[in-house]
C-alpha cells in the first residue's frame, strides 16, 4: 500500500468516518410542473407546492437533489465522457498543460486551497471549451429556474435575482478522484462552503459527497439518485436572504476502489455585484447581518491564497458580519478552506 503523503492526511477531528449515515438524506425535488405548460388552478397549486419545498430545503439544509430538471441527458453524457478521456491520459501528458502561478488555467493535481491537500485533480478549463459551454448553456437554464423559485420561495418576484446574473462569472469544473488507498486519513476535498450564489452538481454513481447536517451537525451522505442534479446554496445567497437560507459545509470522502467523477457548475453573478442582504428583506425587526462586499474583490483574494500553502484562514462571509460577537463565534468554528 505504501506510506501516505502527510500533505494529504486530515487532522485527526476532521477524518472521515468510513461509514455511511443511513439517517434521512437531503431532500429530492421533482422539478416536472415546471416543464407543464398548461396554466390551469392544479398546476398553479403544484407550483406552490414546489416553491415550498425549495424553501425548507434551503431553509433546513442548505443542499437539495432535483429530479425531472429538464436537463438533456445526452449531453450530460458528453461532458462525462471528454471529462473521463481527458484524465485517462498518461500523467506526462496531462503534465504538459500544467497550471502553475503564471497560467491559472491549466490541469493541476495539487489543491492549496487548505493547509491540507484534496485528493483529486483537475483539467485546464480551456479545454473542452466546446462542450463546456454547450453543457454550461443547459446549466444556465436550470440554475435562473431554480433562482425563481427560490426568490419565490422568500417571498420576492420570480426575477428578482435575474439583473444580478446579467454578466456572469459562471463556471464549470471537472473534477476527477482516483481511487485512493488511505479514506480514513484523507479527503477528496476537504470541508468548504462554496462561495457563489447556487452549485449545481452533477455526479456519477459511486458516492463521496457529505454535507453538514444543519439539525445535528452531523456529516451526511449524499445518496447518488441517477441523473439527478445536486443544488447547493451558496454564500451569497445567504447574504442575499440574511441568513434565512445557509450555505453549509460540505465535503467529498475518497474510495478504495473506486474513481468518482463529479462535474459542479458554480453560478456566479457579475464581477461588479456588490453582495448585501436584499433591501425587501432586512427592517428595523431584521436588521442587516452583514455589510456589503464586491464579488470581484473577494474572489481574487480567495484565489490569491491557492497558490500557497497559508496557515492563515481564507476569506469567509462571516468577515463580512455586522455582529462582533457573531463574528468571533463562527471565526471560532470556521474553518481553513
Ligand atoms: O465532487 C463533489 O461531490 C463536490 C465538489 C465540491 O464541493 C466543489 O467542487 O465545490
Ligand atoms: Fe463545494
């Protein structure tokens, strides 16, 4: 078996069970009436049925799985097998594009988001480029659907978010995670919060992905239903919302055996948006939790500290907070990604 990188070994309170929690999952939502077209009072009903459900889900979990999405299966397809292709190539190979700190873009196997490497690589974003952006059309669609029904869901007009996505930073990522000798000391990717406003994941049937529980806190297995997406809300959602909807942490276990490929679409809004808790939400009962930050501005500072190996915590939302105290709570709990 060999000896394990130390660069790979999680500390010891975030080591993975190797378990699986077979405790209620996240909730799956079936997105068909919004494919209907017919405007009659039962679809309306389902409609506000539907809107519920995202709501306590976003409410509850922070994560959901969404069936009958509308998505074309044939290019979903697609995109697995470019994305299989390409990290079927010999490492030379892949070594030939390598990213490094002069070409952001390129593939890379080696994580410096956290003081603790992921077990998974990347391919360079250039190519594919076709698929990608035939695949990320698909993507988009789903994404401002799900943004109706969650600006519904809060009580706000179906489009209330459209503007913010005019210009996007969207973006799509092909993850790859060989199979890994080591599960219990290592991670796929380590605990994180996403930061944009919505993931939309899509992966295949092997399983690794865990999410926080927010009723207990405890770490959760994402049961993988065939060709479903998994939705998760993001930071500036909950900065939109003002904590009523709360991205969670999440992470991805490795297997033994088995490789996993995963394929999460970030929807992210334009590089100008200045992220605060919508105006329609906060009043003198609810007042704003956080104050304003340029999307921009915070991702370039993320993406600043994943060339090194910084033993300081990354830029969270929670530096954003008004509250002091709530502040140094969740410094408290946060966590280095
Ligand atoms: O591969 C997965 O299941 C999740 C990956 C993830 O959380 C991310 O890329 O932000
Ligand atoms: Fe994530």
């Amino acid at each position: 078996m060999g000896e394990v990188d130390p660069a790979f070994v999680q500390e010891l309170e975030h080591r993975p069970k190797l378990g699986i929690i077979a405790a209620e999952g996240i909730p799956i939502i079936d997105l068909s009436t919004l494919s209907s077209s017919d405007a009659t009072p039962d679809r309306s009903q389902a409609l506000e049925g539907l809107v519920k459900q995202v709501g306590n889900a976003c409410r509850d979990w922070g994560f959901f799985q969404v069936i009958n999405h509308g998505v074309s299966l044939e290019k979903r397809e697609k995109i697995f097998n470019a994305s299989k292709k390409f990290f079927a190539q010999p490492l030379e190979e892949k070594n030939k594009i390598r990213r490094d700190d002069k070409g952001a873009l390129g593939y890379y196997d080696t994580e410096h988001t956290k003081n603790v490497r992921d077990w998974k690589e990347y391919p360079p974003a250039f190519l594919l480029r076709e698929i990608c952006e035939d695949y990320a059309k698909e993507m988009e669609r789903l994404a401002f659907k799900l943004m109706e029904l969650i600006a519904l869901s809060l009580g706000l007009g179906p489009d209330r978010f459209h503007g913010f996505f005019k210009d996007q930073t969207s973006a799509i990522r092909l993850n790859h995670y060989p199979p890994c000798p080591f599960p219990h000391l290592a991670l796929g990717v380590g605990r994180h919060k996403d930061p944009g406003g919505l993931t939309i994941l899509a992966q295949d049937d092997v399983g690794g992905l865990e999410v926080k529980r927010k009723s207990d806190g405890e770490w959760t297995w994402v049961n993988p239903t065939p060709n479903s997406y998994t939705i998760n809300v993001g930071d500036i959602i909950q900065v939109w919302s003002n904590d009523a909807y709360e991205s969670v942490e999440h992470r991805v276990k490795v297997n033994p055996e088995k490789e996993r490929f995963s394929i999460p679409y970030f929807f992210g809004p334009a590089h100008y948006a200045i992220v605060k808790p919508l105006e329609e939400i906060v009043n003198e009962q609810n007042p704003a939790k956080f104050r304003p930050y340029n999307w921009a501005e915070f991702m370039a500072n993320r993406k600043r500290s994943n060339f090194q190996k910084l033993d300081v915590e990354n830029l969270q939302i929670s530096h954003f907070r008004t509250s002091k105290l709530a502040d140094k709570l969740e410094g408290a709990l946060s966590i280095n990604n």
